[in-house]
C-alpha cells in the first residue's frame, strides 16, 4: 500500500508538471495534495515498517514529537486543500465567467500558503475517533486498521479519485509513460 500511495501520486505530480495542458488551478491544488499525502504517509508508515520487520513497539521521545508534528502539519495541510479544491470547483462552476479573474495565479499561491497554517476539523475527527475507541475497546488490533485506513488507504486512493477518473490526467499520464494516446 505504501508503495502504490509513493507511485501513485508522484505519477499525478509528474504528469503535471509535464504537461502544460495541466498548469490550472485545479491541477496546481491537486498536484500539491499528492506532494502532502507522501508527505503524509511517509511520516508514520517507515517507522511503522520497522516496527513490524523488528517486532519492536519502542520509539523515542524526541521522535515521537518530531512524528506526530509532522502527522499532524501533513495531515492538517492535506485537509485544507481539500477544501482550497472544493472552493475552486465552487467558482468554476458557479461563476465560470469570472473564474479566470477569481482563480488567479496569485489567489492559488495564496490559498495553498494559507492551507500551511489553517486546521481543518475533518483530520481531528478522525483522529480522535482511533484515540476514543482504542479507550473504550482496548483492542490494539481494531486501533491499528484504523490508523492504517487514514493513514495510508486515504492518501493512495486520492489518485484514482482525483486523477484517474479525468481524461486530461489520463492523457498526460499516457505521455509521460510513453503510450501511445
């Protein structure tokens, strides 16, 4: 799962980067949510591997901060352009002839700077939801999957949500594989 989350999204962020077709707004969100979910997903899911292969649960203070500062800024971030994408649907659909002007290159650059300082409570919901059954179950097998399907199932089916299912992407990804269109 890791390996298809690393793959996946690094493939949308080349495809457009590569093609120019692609140098929107819409693309330009979305080729920052696949930077943040490997961002995201490499946060926790290399220790977690170790830990694994090791047997070993131990983790040190000093990396426990750093970890969980980094989960929650990816995780926060990830949100956030989520909802920067929402708002740019929003505009393209509902004010199509004033998107242009809306959704300039400026505004963009803004809202993603933006998306790196705002909170989105989506993510702690989540979150708190593993922390409050884990108390409630204490079945550290039922915490793990969970941990698991936000952090890592999340950020690889963004891909196939976002992406696959668009035919520019499709086409971009098609030349940058060097297949035939």
């Amino acid at each position: 799962m890791y390996l298809v989350t690393m793959l996946g999204n690094l493939l949308i962020i080349l495809a457009i980067i590569s093609d120019s077709h692609l140098h929107t707004p819409m693309y330009f969100f979305l080729s920052n949510l696949s930077f943040v979910d490997i961002c995201f997903t490499s946060t926790t899911v290399p220790k977690m591997l170790a830990n694994i292969q090791t047997h070993s649960k131990v983790i040190i203070y000093n990396d426990c901060i750093t970890q969980m500062y980094f989960f929650l800024v990816f995780g926060e971030l990830d949100n956030f352009l989520l909802a920067v994408m929402a708002y740019d649907r929003y505009v393209a659909i509902c004010h199509p002839l004033h998107y242009t002007v809306i959704m300039n290159y400026r505004r963009c650059g803004l809202l993603v700077l933006v998306s790196w300082v705002m909170i989105v409570s989506l993510f702690y919901s989540t979150g708190l939801g593993v922390y409050l059954s884990s108390a409630v179950t204490h079945s550290s097998h039922s915490t793990a999957s969970a941990s698991v399907m936000y952090t890592v199932a999340t950020p690889m089916v963004n891909p196939f949500i976002y992406s696959l299912r668009n035919k520019d992407v499709k086409r971009a990804l098609k030349r940058l594989l060097r297949w035939k269109v």
